[in-house]
C-alpha cells in the first residue's frame, strides 16, 4: 500500500486471512447448476440491497462431474485449491485442477497460447517440445485436465470427500551447488545462480519472505563505532521442494553460530595519545544461501537475497535440475489468452534507462459474457477489509485487482463505489475515477457528487459525504449499503433519522464509538450533522418532509452504473493530465516509489488492469513515472488505483504479480465475472 496521510492512507501490514462460510467451490457448483434469474455474482436488482453470499446449503452435484471439491492434499499437507473429477473416453476418470493451484502449488511453468483451450506447459521438460494440456472454463476457474501428466509423473490421486489426495513419488535432492560468480561485485547486479539436482521431477515452490533484519556484531574495540548499512536490507525468499535433502547439504548449508566478540578494554590504548579511530571495514556480506533443512519430509531452502534481487526458477531435465537465477529483471515475458476476451500478459516496459516489471489482463469487454462489477470485502457491509483473493473468490470472480483508498483503521472506504446504479460509498476531494457499463463503455475524469436535502419549506442543505470514511465538518448520509448500524465517526454528532422523507428522530451521537444507531432498512437513511452542522438541527425538527437531489460532476458520471474512485487521473484521451496536488494528494505520496496498479483503456475499446511493481535494481514508479508507463502501453484513458501492498492483481484462484503473504488487506476491488450461459 502507498502510503498517504491521515485519512487518505489504505490499509497495511494486516495479512491474516479470513475464514470464508461458503468455499468458492460450493459457490461455483451453485452459480453454475442454479437456472435462477440473478447470477450469483450479480447484486440484486433492489436498489437499498447489497450483494451477500448466497444460500449456504450444499451444491448439488455439478453436471458430468463425479466430485469436486477446494481442498488438495499434496504428499500430506492440505491446501486451498479447485478441483473437479469427471468420466472420459473409456469410462476413464480424468482429474482437473484450477490452473493457478498447478501454477504455484506445483512449480509448473504456463507457456504463451493464443488458444484459451489448450495450455502449453513447462515442468522438468522441454520448452520447445511442451506438453499441450486442454482447459476447461467453469464458473470462476479454469480448469487443467492433468489425467496424462499426473500418471505420467507416477503421482497416486484419490479422493477424500472435498480433498483431493495427491501423493508423488519420493525423491532425492542429491545436490545443491551455488554458481562461482560473485553476488556482490563491483557490477551492483551481477548475476547468481543455484543448482538443485534431484533424482526424479517433484513440485517444488517458491515464496517471498519478510525484510531480514541484521543485527550489527559488536567490534572488539570498544572505541570502533559500528557502521551503519548504506544498503537497503536483505529479503528472505524461499525454495520448498516436495522431497529430501542429503544429509551432506544440511550440514553444509547450517548456519554457524557467531562467535562472541572479545570486549577486553584496550590497555596499552588507553596509555597512548587519542589518534583518530580508522573506519571500520565493510561488513561481509550474506551469504546467499541462509540454510537447508528438511521439514515433514520437504526441503526448504532458504535465501538472503540483496535488495533490486529477486529469484527466477526453473526446471530441466536430463539431469532434473531446479534451476535458481538471482537477478534485477526476474519477471517472465508472458502473453496467454486465458479465456476467450481475456488475455494475461507481463512483460518489462522501458522508461528511459529503466525497467519496469508490469503485469497486467487486456479485457475485452465486448465479447459475449464478459463482464467488470466492484466488489468489496465484507459481505455485511462497507466496514471491512480482506485479501483480494478471499473477496474475488466470494463474489466469484475470474479475475480483478484492487481498487480504491480506505482509512486502515477503521477498514472504511474513502472514495466512490457505485454498483448496479446503487451508490455504495460517495466521492471524496474531486478525486480520479473510473465509470462504465455492462456494454463495454467507459469514462474517467474527476468526479464530485452534488446532494442537497431539500425542505418542504425550500430550504436547501449540501450534503457532503455519502457512506464514507472520510470525516470533516457538514452534513453526512449513511444508508443500509453502510450496514445495518452507525456509530458516531466523531464527537457530538447530531444524528437524524429519515423515513419515508420525513425526519423521524433526532439522537444525539455522543463519544466517538459509543451509540449504535439502527440504519433504516426500507429505503431510509440517516444524516449526521458534524461540528457547526450540528446547528442545522434547529431547521430540521421532527415531522420535516425532506427529499434528496444527486448529480454527478461532470454529469456524464451518472449515465454510467459502475463507478470505482481512486485517483490521481493519469491520462485522458492519450495525453496526461497528472495533477496529484489538485486531487489534494501529499507531496510526500507524490514523491514515493512505490509499487502501482492502474487501469486504462486503449483506442480498440480494450481494457487493461495492470500491476507495476519495483525497477530492475530499484524501487517502483513514482506517479509521474506511473503515468508516462500507462501512455507507453497505449492507454487513452488511465486511472492510478491504490497500490503499494494493496496491489493485487487476481486470476482464477491465484495472485498473478506476488506471493500473497506480502499483499496487504484492501476494502473494494474491480472484479472480472463470467455470465453463465
């Protein structure tokens, strides 16, 4: 998450996840067998109503599938991911797993294709000669036909109510060598490498770790000070494979512990004349390979690796070879046509002298049963935040990425979500934002919302905020898309309770967080009347017919049912138009370089969601640099989402641009939805 001041600032650092009541897919298996008339995904057509799960009783059996379930157990670890079984030629049984879960679970690399049916893959073989894998589209995961490739790697699957047992064959990692080249060398990214030889093909992982926090060792002379790094810290990653290490490598790669430094005083010093203390030598540096150990019968191998670093793996046969690449420019070029209107691509774009990783989805809104909603975390409300992954999977989307700002206290949203025509959160300080509808049109610029109650009498009062997080002093409307409670944001609120246009009751708010205020439920709202608002209660006693108008501006906002608000606006028609100051962003966040996400349109009418993360060697784009990225890929029209650790960009199951342990909570997302047909 990018960090930004006071209200403005999104959530970060909490990275527990969340429990579901529904797994994803029970969901799928209901979405696709239901023939009702409201898809799943979908918000009811009710205006006051918001989307919440759908019926928690068990999903009848999918059509042509034998089981199905969202559990693996792979070699006796259990974990999340889709899968189904169904009968093939001969009466055979064919097993299909979500193609993120044998993406990440497994190691297995995805070559491009242009034919979202048939998947080249990459796994201890031939890039040249890969195996074609056929895929299946069902609800919000495609699924992998992985019958041939799991007898083929002696793998024993079975099934165990919604678990899918895999167990493969044991293997051997006979060897770990790392590469005589230098990790640090004058040239600051040279290039490493690390070997892994195993005696048959095993899935293997890989995944980014926290900041490596060194402690400095104490010299011997007490009157050496000791050096401050000039670098930034070390990160850990780390290499699991689904086997176990010699006993050779373990003890060869166990961490020795440092010997105590000798803290004797210095006599004959304290005798002599002071002479200048000489600079201390330059620590040694970390060794790449922290250490091998074998846990529950799997090898983890653990790195230190320098900052503007990172690990690219791969395998190979004849030897079957884990291969580890520590280098600037780890991302992949990439460019699979997913599903038909949907195209997953990465690749480094260049500005100047630098490059930037970007991962990114082109969407074709216009092709049949595509379709983009907002979505949010909580299935209760606005209060509430979670990883993308949980909140794609409830609204059982194909894909998405996160959206806009939140308070990361309070887990509320600061700017505009509009779905289905419902205002779900109001904009916020004239900031960027992104409209559409279910025809593939879509419109940026920056937006207000102009409401006004209205009197009988004629008095006009300005509504300032609508469902939103962000508190200043004027009149505030909350309505059931908040929940079906308020509690006072700030002290002393005057609270007004409209029902049926007309005020009801008048309570006061008192401390902040102590009164719970029932939100009407039947088409009411509540007004709160902060600081000197507060003395337009006078004007507004009990019994007082009163009626809301809204108008967007520009007004060409209202004409669309879709609204996600976040900002700063890039770029409008092909030229940018970056004015972060204006849209009352700090210089400190204009300033940083951080990891972004964007979306943007392109002069074929195709949409891009995408995902910037850190330069080869450095730190990610600031917003001009953002902007100037997004004018490079062809955008006509971009939109900065929130970023930093909120970035998430989600497909079928999986996180596409970083490990998830790293990707913090967010409030709202656009998600990308299949209509069954």
């Amino acid at each position: 998450m990018v960090k930004i001041p006071n209200y403005w600032q999104s959530g970060i650092g909490e990275r527990r996840f969340f429990r579901t009541t529904v797994s994803p897919i029970l969901l799928t298996l209901l979405c696709l067998t239901t023939t009702c008339a409201t898809n799943a995904q979908e918000s009811p057509k009710n205006a006051q109503s918001i989307p919440r799960l759908i019926s928690q009783s068990p999903a009848p059996p999918l059509t042509g599938a034998v089981s199905s379930g969202n559990q693996i157990s792979l070699n006796g670890r259990t974990l999340p991911g889709t899968w189904l079984q169904r009968p093939g030629k001969g009466g055979q049984m064919t097993t299909h797993l979500s193609d993120g879960v044998f993406r990440q679970l497994i190691g297995v690399n995805f070559l491009n294709s242009s034919n979202s049916a048939r998947q080249p893959i990459q796994w201890f073989s031939s890039v040249t000669k890969p195996l074609v894998l056929t895929t299946r589209l069902l609800g919000a995961y495609r699924y992998l036909d992985i019958s041939n490739f799991a007898q083929t790697s002696g793998w024993e699957i079975r099934t165990n109510g919604n678990i899918l047992v895999i167990a493969t064959p044991k293997t051997q990692v006979t060897n770990i060598v790392q590469s005589q080249e230098p990790l640090y060398a004058s040239a600051p990214f040279q290039h490493a490498r690390i070997l892994v030889d195993l005696d048959r093909p095993t899935p293997w992982q890989v995944a980014q770790g926290s900041v490596i926090k060194k402690i400095p060792t104490p010299s011997s002379d007490l009157d050496r000070p000791i050096p401050k790094p000039t670098a930034p810290p070390n990160r850990e990653w780390t290499i699991t494979l689904d086997g176990i290490a010699d006993p050779v490598l373990i003890e060869r790669y166990t961490p020795q512990p440092p010997a105590p430094p000798t803290l004797l005083p210095n006599l004959l010093k304290q005798l002599l004349p002071v002479t200048p203390t000489e600079p201390a030598p330059a620590p040694a540096p970390e060794p790449l390979i922290q250490q091998v150990q074998v846990v529950k019968n799997r090898t983890i191998i653990s790195l230190s690796v320098p900052f503007g670093l990172s690990p690219q793996v791969s395998t190979v046969a004849n030897p079957n070879r884990l291969i580890i690449d520590i280098r600037p420019d780890p991302l992949e070029e990439r460019d699979i046509t997913w599903a038909p209107g949907l195209r997953w691509r990465q690749n480094y774009v260049n500005l100047g002298t630098e490059r930037f990783p970007v991962v990114w989805l082109e969407v074709n809104p216009r092709k049949f049963g595509l379709t983009l909603k907002p979505m949010w975390a909580s299935p209760d409300g606005l209060a509430g935040i979670a990883p993308l992954i949980q909140t794609a999977q409830r609204y059982l989307a194909l894909g998405g990425i996160n959206g806009g700002y939140f308070n990361r206290n309070n887990k509320l949203p600061l700017g505009a979500i509009r779905r289905d025509g419902q205002w779900l959160s109001g904009p916020i300080l004239n900031r960027g934002a992104i409209a559409w509808n279910d025809s593939g049109q879509f419109y940026f610029g920056r937006l207000t919302l102009e409401e006004t109650l209205i009197t009988a009498n004629g008095q006009r009062l300005p509504i300032l905020f609508l469902n939103s997080g962000y508190v200043q002093s004027g009149i505030a409307r909350y309505t059931s898309a908040w929940g079906a409670t308020y509690t006072p944001l700030t002290d002393n609120e005057i609270i007004l309770v409209i029902q049926k246009n007309q005020v009801t009751q008048q309570l006061p708010g008192g401390k902040v967080g102590e009164t719970v205020v029932p939100i009407p439920q039947d088409g009411g709202y509540l007004l709160t009347l902060r600081a000197n608002a507060a003395s337009a209660a006078s004007q507004l006693p009990i019994g007082t017919a009163v009626s809301i108008s809204s108008a967007t501006a520009p007004t060409d906002f209202s004409r669309y049912p879709h609204i996600i608000g976040a900002g700063p606006l890039l770029i409008q028609n092909r030229q940018i138009v970056l004015d972060a100051k204006g849209e009352k962003f700090s210089n400190a966040f204009i300033a940083e370089k951080a990891t972004r996400s964007g979306i943007c349109t392109t002069a074929t009418g195709t949409l891009m969601i995408t995902a910037v993360h850190n330069r080869a060697g450095g730190y990610g784009p600031n917003l001009a640099e953002h902007a100037q990225l997004m004018q490079q890929m062809g955008c006509v029209d971009a939109l900065n989402l929130d970023g930093g650790s909120s970035t998430s960009l989600y497909l079928g199951g999986q996180l596409l641009d970083r490990s998830p342990n790293t990707a913090a909570r967010v409030h709202n997302g656009i998600g990308i939805f299949l209509k069954p047909r």
